[in-house]
C-alpha cells in the first residue's frame, strides 16, 4: 500500500508531467505532420485540464499538506489522502475522455468533480491554517491562492452555462475561458508558489511583518484588475483602463522590491539561503522568468500593443508556456529539491538542464512564431522546430522520472 508523504505525491505528480509533456509532443507532431484519427482541439483538451489538476494543482496540494505536517499536523496526509486521490481520479478522467468527447457528459463529470475537489481542499486547508499557532506571513498567500482556486471555477461554470443553453457569444466565451486561466495562473498557482516560498525563506531571513502585509495586499489587489488584461474590450473606458495600468505596474514594482529585500538579506547572512548552488540558480531563473512575465503585462497593458498582439495564438501560448513551465513547474521542482523532498543528483541535475534548454527553446522559437505572424511572415519548418523544442522537454521530464529510480 503507497504511503501517504510529499514524496510519494510529488513522485506521482512528475509522472503526470511526463504525461502532459508525452501529449503535448503529440500535439507538435499533428502540428507538423499529420494524425487524422485525432481530434487535434478534443486532445488539448485533455492536455491542458490534465496539465492544471494532474500536475501543478496535485503538486501544489501535496507541498503545501507538507507544510502542515512540518507545523503541528504529522497526520496531514492521512487527513487529505481522499482529497489528493479524489484530485487524481478527476484529473485521469478528464485525459481518458476529453479526446474522445470533448466537451461532452463523462468529461463534464470528471471537470465538476475536479471543481469539488478544490472547494474541499479551500475548505480544509483554510481551517486547518487557524489551527497553526505560529502564524506565518507565508499564511496569507496560502489563503488568497485557495480564493482564487475557488473563484476561477466562475468561468468555467459560465462556459457550461452557455453551452447547455446553445448561446455562445465570442466575447462572452473569451472572457469566460480568460478568467479561469487568469485566476489560475496569476492567482491559485503564483500565489501558492509564493507562499511556499516565503515559508522557505523566513526561517533563515527576518522580512518586517508589516512591509510584507503591504506588499501581500498590493500583490492580491492587483489580481482582480489585470484580468481585464486579458479583456481589452471590457477596459476600454478610461478610468477602468488606467485602473489596470496602475495595478499592472504596481505588481512589477513591488515584485521588484521584494527581490531586492531578499537579495539584501541574503547578503546579510553568513549562510545562504539555499546551501546548493545549483538550486540557487533554478530559483534565480524563476525569478527572472517571473520578472519578464510581469514586464510583459505591463507592457500589454497599452492599448496599441494589446489591439497588435491580440488573438495571435504563438504570442498567447508563448506567455501561457512562459508562465506554466518557467515559473511554475520550474518552482515545484526547485521547491522539491530544496526541501529535500526529492534527492538531487546528478542524473536529476542533467534533467533539469534538458528541460530548461526545453523551456528556452520553445519560448524563444514562439517569440519569433509570434513576431514573424504580426509581420504576416511565415518562417520555414519553425512548427518542425516546435516540435523539436516539446521533444527535448519531454526527454528532461523522462529523465527527471528516471533519476528517481536511479538514485545517482
């Protein structure tokens, strides 16, 4: 019978992102070539609802139930088991069906389920928070990541609504799919990984609890507005418009100072504050990776920019990739490794270097895809060398899984 640790879950979690990468490498090759036998939008389905529960959303789960058991609940994973399991169920059955049905009865019923799940974890993991009597200011972020879990179910409860009733306006369904990626990515994911990472950081660096507050309330004020962002036909009134600009820049400013608070204190310290060099660079890459996805935001915030780059697909799945792979699932993997959750070795280190050469290479092949498509310019073979780019992330993960069992 498995055993309920952060290991195992984790353990788990990486052979689901096997997964994603191995569907996501099918969905280049269809790109490129040709698989007539597959529905090319009912397999991203499956790829993309699979990526959120199956691997960010279980891993995150299970690291922040380790965060519990390290502080005054040793029988937090006996206590989430149902929950972690009940997630995973949801998550393989939304990969078996959406291929086959898309948007149909078996996947809707794996979706909502998923949906539960996140309440029942909001709801236990909040209550469960209170019981904690040190509090943490890393309690916060844990707290506002279970809000936006909850609230980015509005939009898929809205798309369910417009397809039962056949009324499906272009606008409405955009802003409908653009609101639970938003406050997925930008609030369950960002906000969970932030509070695990303030958590690692705290025990080793003093940060005053009442400039963290401040930058906790400017980072969770921004949220709600830089949906709009994603809206630009809901933000074209001046005030409302001036609004996100204000909040878009507000989080870049204060991500800024909160790097430099750190780097400060860190310097501060006889001791670092990830004793391994190598973890010490992944996170410096996260944090340059989150740095330029905040400068991208703001620099969207311009209506000129935003009315150019809008609705081309390789800029929107090159900010999407940015966020999901090089901020994200490169943090749950540093994370890991930092807390000695997962060994480092070197089999794992060359792992990690593949998947970030991965990482590099399909945003920078999607930047010039989505460059050349705003000249109206087609670049030769760039879906082969797409295709190569998913490949070399799919050998990282594929090693990633193996160093496990290698144990070297």
């Amino acid at each position: 019978m498995m055993k309920h640790t952060a290991k195992n879950w984790i353990l788990i979690s990486f052979l689901n992102l096997l997964i994603v990468a191995i569907v996501g490498t099918i969905l280049r090759y269809k790109i490129a070539f040709s698989l007539p036998f597959i529905n090319q939008k009912y397999l991203l389905h499956a790829h993309s609802h699979f990526a959120f529960s199956g691997w960010i959303t279980m891993a995150l789960m299970a690291l922040m139930v380790e965060y519990l058991k390290k502080n005054q609940n040793s029988n937090a994973f006996k206590k989430y088991k149902s929950v972690l399991w009940l997630n995973l169920l949801a998550a393989y059955g939304m990969l078996f069906s959406f291929p086959f049905e898309g948007y149909a009865t078996v996947s809707i019923i794996f979706s909502t389920l998923s949906i539960i799940v996140s309440y029942v974890f909001a709801m236990m993991y909040w209550n469960d928070l209170k019981l904690i009597s040190i509090k943490s200011i890393s309690h916060p972020y844990f707290k506002a990541a279970l809000i936006f879990n909850v609230l980015s179910s509005t939009g898929v409860f809205a798309l369910a609504y417009m397809m039962a009733t056949k009324q499906v306006e272009q606008n409405y369904y955009l802003a409908s799919v653009y609101f639970f990626l938003h406050f997925q990515y930008n609030g369950w994911f960002i906000f969970a990984i932030i509070g695990l990472w303030i958590e690692s950081i705290t025990a080793k660096l003093a940060i005053m609890p009442y400039l963290s507050k401040l930058i906790f309330c400017i980072l969770s004020f921004a949220v709600l507005p830089t949906y709009l962002l994603s809206t630009p036909w809901l933000s074209s009134n001046i005030i409302i418009h001036s609004i996100v600009i204000i909040a878009a820049t507000l989080q870049l400013f204060v991500w800024t100072a909160l790097l430099i608070i750190t780097i400060r204190l860190h310097n501060a310290v006889k001791k670092p504050i990830y004793e391994n060099r190598f973890v010490r660079n992944i996170y410096l890459l996260i944090a340059l990776s989150f740095s330029f996805k905040l400068l991208l935001q703001l620099v969207s915030s311009s209506t000129y920019i935003s009315n150019i780059t809008y609705g081309f697909r390789p800029i929107v799945i090159g900010y999407l990739h940015l966020v999901f792979l090089g901020v994200v699932s490169l943090f749950i993997l540093a994370y890991s490794f930092s807390k000695k959750i997962i060994p480092l070795t070197y089999t794992s280190k060359v792992a990690i270097i593949i998947f970030i050469v991965g990482i590099l290479l399909n945003e920078i092949l999607l930047m010039i895809q989505g460059i050349a498509d705003l000249a109206y310019y087609a670049i030769p073979d760039i879906n082969l060398l797409l295709l190569l780019a998913a490949f070399i992330l799919l050998i990282g993960i594929a090693f990633l899984n193996l160093s496990v069992k290698l144990k070297h």
